[in-house]
C-alpha cells in the first residue's frame, strides 16, 4: 500500500461513473501504519509447525490454534477443506505464515469449529494472494504484494494488501467481530468481583484492535460513495 501522499487521487469506479478520491490523507496514513504492524507481527510469530514444499499443504487438515509456515504449494493450498479447530476457546488464535505466494484451489473452503471465530484467523503472505473462484474463505489477509479474489471468492474476514492492490470480482466478505466471553465469577462477600473469560489486550489484541480501525474506515469509503 503506498503512502497517501503516493496515492492518485481520482481513479474510475467499477460499475460507477462517479470518481473515486482520497477524502482524508492523515487518516489513510494511519491505516496503512496499522497494517504494516500487523503485517510484521503475525511475520514475526516463531512458527509451532512447518510444512515442507509441495502441493496442499493444509486441505484435509484439521488443525488447532497456533502458528503455521508453509512455502508455495506446486498448484493450490489449500485443496478441499481445512478445518479450524478452536477445542472449546473462543480465544483460539491461528496465524498461517506463507513465506511466497498462496493460491488457493476452485471451491475449496475454510472451515470453524469449537468455538474457533474468523476474527482470530490470520495470513501473513509474503507475496501475491489469489483466492480461487469460489472458495469459502476464513480470516484476515496480510498481503505483502497485490490480493486477487476470483470470481465468487467468499472472505469471512479482510483482504488486505501492502504493496499492491485488491481486485474484486463479484465477491462477498464479512468483516467478522469477535465475541467475547463474559462469565462472571461470583466472590464471597467483601471481596472484588472479577470477570473471568477475557484475554488481556497483548501484542495480537492491539492486531485485533487494528485491523478493526481498518475495518471502520472501509466502512466509511463506502459510505462515502454511496453518498455519490
């Protein structure tokens, strides 16, 4: 993503025949900042398991929370489904680590279970996205270069992309919200009640926080031009 300063101000809308333009310069700033330290974050994240070079790397896997690399696959990853396992903790976080390109196969899907919430589902790629058509796709996209949603690509997440663009073709996403749990412990009398269930804001809830800014201020564009 280039800096607002970098950005050409008026560009052709698809299907519209009102221009596009940057409304606020310090605030597209702030979100290409955000970005960038969720990027090297979740880049920075010491990996729980590795994948060796190959094809499909994770269809046909059922995996827990915790960090995964993976290399380019030989044609798509994943292929079929892969399912999130989040074992009864909606606090589960997954962060997939993919060291070049990801391309993921025609119709495959992204599966969530136990408790597991997309908001806690991230992709750190270090090159090129493309979500194949079809898919059903889960999580938060960091792309270092340009993300390419195929025809009919399903996003239960964002796309995000730092040194390129986001191209659309016909596409759904759902930017997700994460349900926090708040069961209350109750204390004997004269004691402080406490609330139990709710992580403390670390490195991955100031990511959470980010990403939701940037959330809120892709809502605003589109306010914005619908507006138009």
């Amino acid at each position: 993503m280039p800096s607002a300063s970098g950005w050409q101000r008026w560009a052709s809308c698809r299907g519209g025949g009102d221009p596009c333009f940057v409304t606020d310069d310090p605030l597209l700033d702030t979100a290409k900042a955000d970005l960038l330290t969720a990027y090297n974050n979740a880049f920075a994240q010491t990996p729980d398991t590795g994948f060796v070079a190959g094809d499909n790397q994770l269809g046909g896997q059922t995996l827990t929370a915790g960090v995964y690399r993976f290399p380019a696959a030989t044609t798509a990853n994943p292929i079929g489904t892969l399912t999130l396992d989040g074992e009864g903790d909606p606090n589960a976080v997954w962060v997939f680590q993919a060291t070049s390109s990801l391309v993921t196969a025609a119709g495959s899907q992204a599966l969530l279970t136990g408790a597991a919430q997309a908001c806690n589902v991230f992709w750190q790629v270090g090159s090129d996205t493309t979500l194949n058509t079809t898919i059903d796709f889960v999580g938060t996209i960091l792309g270092a270069n340009s993300t390419f949603l195929l025809t009919g690509a399903t996003i239960n997440g964002r796309a995000l992309a730092l040194a390129g663009a986001v191209t659309m073709d016909q596409n759904t996403i759902n930017a997700p919200e994460c349900q926090v749990p708040t069961t209350n412990t109750i204390q004997p009398p004269g004691t402080t009640s406490t609330i139990v269930g709710i992580p403390a804001v670390g490195n991955w809830g100031m990511v959470i926080l980010a990403l939701a800014f940037l959330g809120a201020i892709a809502w605003m564009v589109r306010a914005r031009r619908s507006l138009r």
